[in-house]
C-alpha cells in the first residue's frame, strides 16, 4: 500500500493524532507538570505539618496517563527544633494546636504508585491506587512526649483529606527498616525491625473495612518476614530479641526464630534499680509457632486470641540474692497476673517441648547459692483466658506437665487453676521419684543447712488446695533408711561438733527413717502452710511439699517456720 493511500484512511490519522497527543503530553509532563508536582508536594508538606517535616523528592517522574508516578529517593526530615517551639507555645496557650506526640524520618530507595485515579483525586475523591512498592524504606520514630491517652481511636477516624477511605490494591515494601526510640537523644532503641518484607491485598481505609472480621488492619491479606526484631523494656532492665518473625494474617499463623530475653544489668545492679531482692531471667526459645491467631479481634478489640501454641526447647535460668537484698512488696500468682490484663487473652492450647530450668537463690544466710534444676520438662496447658465465658471453677486452666529434677528424680504434676477466682483457688496433684533424695541438696544444703546423708525415694504422691494466703493437703511419701546432716553456717567448716551430735539426735530420735515403717500403716504427711507473700508462687508451691514431707519424716522442728508470712 503506497504511502498517499495509507494516509487517506480514517483510522491512520486517528492513530497518528493520538501518537501526537502522548508525545505532547509526555514532552508537557516532564517539562512542566513534574517540576510542579514536586513542588507542590515539598511545599504543601512544609505548609500543613507548619515547618516541622521537609520533603525531599529525587528522580520524580508522573504519568498523567497511566496513572503512575515514581521517586528515585524520598527524604522526610523532622524539624526538631520547630517542635520544641510548637510544644513550648502549647504548654503556655492551652488554645494552640499541640505538638504531636511523635516525629518520623523516612528514607527509601525508591518508590512507585500505580493506577492512581488523578482525575478523580482533583474532583475530591479518595486516593484510589493499584499499587504501592517502596524499597529499603529506613523508618525512624523518635517519642518526644509520653503517651498519656488511655485509649486511642481507630486509623481511620484519625486520617483527613485524601487519606481518607484510602484504597490500595497491593502494598509491596521490601528491606525495610523500622526503628523506635524514646527521645531525640536516646542511645538506643527501644523496639527496631531489621530486613522485613510486607505484602498487603486490598487495604481500605474505612469504617466498613474495620468491621469486617474477614479483614485484618483494614486489608484482606498482610504477610510479614523479618530478620532481627528488638525490643528493650522502658526501664531498661531487659531486651526481648528475636532472630525471624514471619506472620500471616489470612492463614493465621505467627512463627517466631531464636526468642531471647536478656538481662542488661547484673543481678545487684538490677535489685538496687528496683529496691528489694529480685529475679534476674534469661530466657532462650530456639522456636515459637502460632496458629489460629485471630489477627482481626486484635486489629478491632487489642485481644490476644491463637488456638495453639508450641513452645520449642525453651531454656530458663533465673538467680536471686536474698543474702544482701530484702524480698519487699507481694508476688503476683498467676490469677493476678491474668486478672491485671487490659486486653481479652484466649489460649485454649500451650505445648512446651523440651524445656530446661535452672533456679539459683544465695539464701539470707547462705555462703553459697542453692541450685536447684528441671530437665526435659513436657506441658500441655489448657483454657489459658480471661474472658468470663470461658473460665469457671468447672473448666478451669489447667496444666499437665512431667519433668525430671535434677535429670534424676521424676515428677508429674496436674495443676487447675480458676483463673478468674478472687481468692487465687487452685489444685496440684502430683507424683515424685522414685529417686535418691540426696539429688536435693544442691538446694537443701545452701538454704536449709540440711544434707541428705543417705535413703531411697519411692514413687510418692501429693494433693493440695491452695488460696490467695494457705494451703492445706497431703503428701504420701515413701522412702527408707533416710538419714541427715545438720550442717553449720560456717563456711569454713561443714559440720561443728554440736552440729554432728545433732545429727545423731536427729537421726535416731527424732526422723521417721522408713515410712512406712515395717507392719505398720504408711504416714501420711500433713500439708499447711501459710503463704510467704513476698516470694513467688513456685516458692509457695515448694513449701506445701516441704510441710508434707516435714511432717511424714517427724522433722517440722527444722527449717522454717511455714506458718509465718513474713518468712
């Protein structure tokens, strides 16, 4: 077809001057329309956040047609200064507009927005996009004021102008970098997010979207994976720190790689922080798996709801000094600790697999630390909540657990707990050994100064009722040719000479060495104990078993007085 032939056809010129209208309106855009753009953008940042954030444009290129603009790089820079003089004018005209209670700098690489509806942004509707891909974005969120607001108001109530009923198809952001800290001069952060990936599908920013419970945060589907995660508690005593954290709110599930919680001050430094003896913990979980994690009541209602838990290989060590620091104040028991929460907490299944605890406690006046130690503990705990539907004396929590004391001495144990009873009601049932009672005395002989000279545990069993303040029960405890050493407190010398002629006594006198005795009926060891408020539930539990086999052997004059709460 000859070229005068091709031109006298309609559809040639129509393409043509469509060809010429992308041409002049692509020349347009990047001569005119982009430069406007990105100063209207830069200056109308500057004008609405009145001067505390400048906004740095890179490489900002727009596509009127295809909807599409893309940035090189983007700057938000804070202007600190600005905000001081913003929240000093507020402090003294209570009339003015406060300081926001945070300042952000954000840096990326680069970014795209695709689809946008600009036509329809100009005739004030909301921002419409297809998508959204940020790469390396670095996020820095400096709190310059406390949060004093009890609760807060969803997103979408808090968001104007073209933010508001936001819509976007896709959301890809790629290495990016999250960190929070307390003040412009603060050394360290106080959470941070290293080398995360999110992908969000069709996030609305609307009414209608918060209360759709197939939604989570507004958005159907939110994927995240991160590399290392931290997050320092606000007295600066721990860090919680994770090595990967990978969550997925349309499956929920929740996986998190190499918990640790680690101490940031020495056990004395720790207790004259806080004025009494106190714990100091370290805690290591190699892996934690969630699933059925209901994503969409916390993003509504803040509550904490995962149908299972598996705790993998847990290891926890503890160390308190009661020698030099005073046990102050009452430890919570866990119905307090439950009962305290602000949110809804439902966990109807735990597993901790594998789990290893080491308890170490220099005594008040001990010479050295008494150790004490569980290997290869198993648990299945149950109904773990506080919502009042789902917890009752009848369908209490409950949790099963088996563990070797020492990696010696067995013991199984069955505890119920209604957790949302006043007076801290619970039950244990258990069985111990059988074993070589001797294995104890890495934590009887530095606390109570008693050595177990020598005998043999059978399997033995307990029941007990517990409260808020006393426990009664009974322990059923089994052994033979049981025999002690009352030791000296002096460090320098095992036994005194009084020392040993006490043992003696005690031995041939006054301890019950076989129970049960030949033709006789076993002796059943009474329980009652009060409890000694300052230390912690596991201390309570210690001592009914104590009170038990005190009282089975004939020994209830040695050791403590379990019926003084001041202990």
């Amino acid at each position: 077809m000859e070229i005068k032939t091709l031109f006298q056809k309609w559809w040639v010129w129509l393409l043509f001057i469509l060809a010429s209208l992308f041409i002049i309106i692509a020349i347009l855009t990047s001569q005119y329309f982009n430069p406007w753009l990105q100063r209207e953008l830069e200056s109308r940042v500057r004008e609405e956040s009145n001067g505390l954030y400048t906004l740095k444009l890179n490489g900002l290129d727009a596509s009127l047609l295809s909807g599409r603009i893309t940035a090189v790089s983007i700057h938000l820079l804070p202007n600190f200064d600005a905000w001081e003089k913003q929240h000093e004018i507020s402090q003294q005209d209570t009339a003015a507009a406060a300081a926001p209670r945070t300042l952000m700098v954000l840096k990326t690489n680069r970014l795209l927005l695709a689809g946008i509806n600009f036509i329809g942004i100009l005739r004030g509707k909301p921002l419409d996009l297809n998508k959204l891909r940020v790469l390396q974005p670095t996020v820095l969120i400096t709190e310059m004021r406390q949060d004093t607001t009890e609760s807060h108001e969803p997103l979408h109530k808090s968001v104007d102008g073209i933010m508001k009923s936001l819509q976007i198809g896709t959301i890809e952001v790629e290495k990016a970098t999250l960190r929070i800290r307390e003040g412009r001069d603060a050394e360290t952060d106080r959470i941070s997010l290293r080398d995360f990936t999110i992908e969000v599908k069709d996030l609305q920013l609307d009414s209608t979207a918060f209360e759709n419970e197939e939604r989570a945060y507004y958005a159907r589907l939110i994927a995240l994976e991160s590399g290392k995660a931290e997050f320092t508690l606000p007295d600066g005593t721990y860090r919680l720190q994770a090595a990967a954290l990978k969550a997925n709110t349309e499956d929920g599930t929740l996986n998190i790689g190499n918990l640790q919680l680690i101490p940031l001050l020495d056990n004395a430094a720790l207790a004259r922080q806080k004025g009494k003896a106190v714990s100091t913990m370290r805690l290591e979980v190699p892996e934690i798996n969630l699933s059925g994690v209901d994503f969409a009541s916390h993003s509504r209602h803040n509550n904490m709801v995962a149908k299972h838990v598996v705790i993998k290989n847990p290891s926890l060590s503890a160390y308190m000094d009661r020698k030099n620091f005073t046990a102050k104040g009452n430890k919570p028991l866990p119905h307090d600790i439950i009962q305290q929460l602000k949110t809804g907490l439902t966990l109807p299944k735990i597993e901790v697999q594998g789990m290893h605890i080491r308890y170490e406690e220099l005594a008040e006046e001990a010479t050295e630390k008494g150790i004490i130690t569980f290997e290869n503990l198993y648990a299945t705990i149950t109904n773990v909540t506080n919502d009042k539907n789902r917890m009752s004396a009848d369908n209490p929590a409950v949790i099963d657990a088996k563990a070797q004391l020492y990696g010696k001495a067995p013991i199984a144990v069955t505890i119920r707990l209604d957790l949302l009873d006043p007076n801290a009601y619970h039950t244990i049932q258990g069985t111990a050994g059988p074993a070589d009672p001797a294995v104890l005395n890495p934590i009887l002989e530095p606390t109570t100064f008693i050595s177990v000279k020598e005998g043999s545990l059978q399997k033995s069993d307990f029941s007990m009722e517990l409260y808020r303040n006393k426990a009664t029960g009974n322990l059923n405890a089994r052994y033979q040719n049981f025999k002690v050493d009352v030791l000296t407190k002096d460090e320098d010398k095992r036994q005194s000479f009084g020392k040993k002629i006490l043992s003696k006594v005690a031995n041939k006198i006054v301890i019950t060495s076989d129970n049960p005795k030949k033709g006789e009926e076993l002796r059943p060891g009474d329980i009652q104990v009060v409890r000694a408020k300052s230390r912690s539930v596991f201390n309570f539990w210690k001592d009914c078993l104590v009170s038990g086999f005190r009282t089975a052997a004939g020994i209830e004059g040695i050791g403590a007085d379990l019926s003084d709460p001041n202990r």
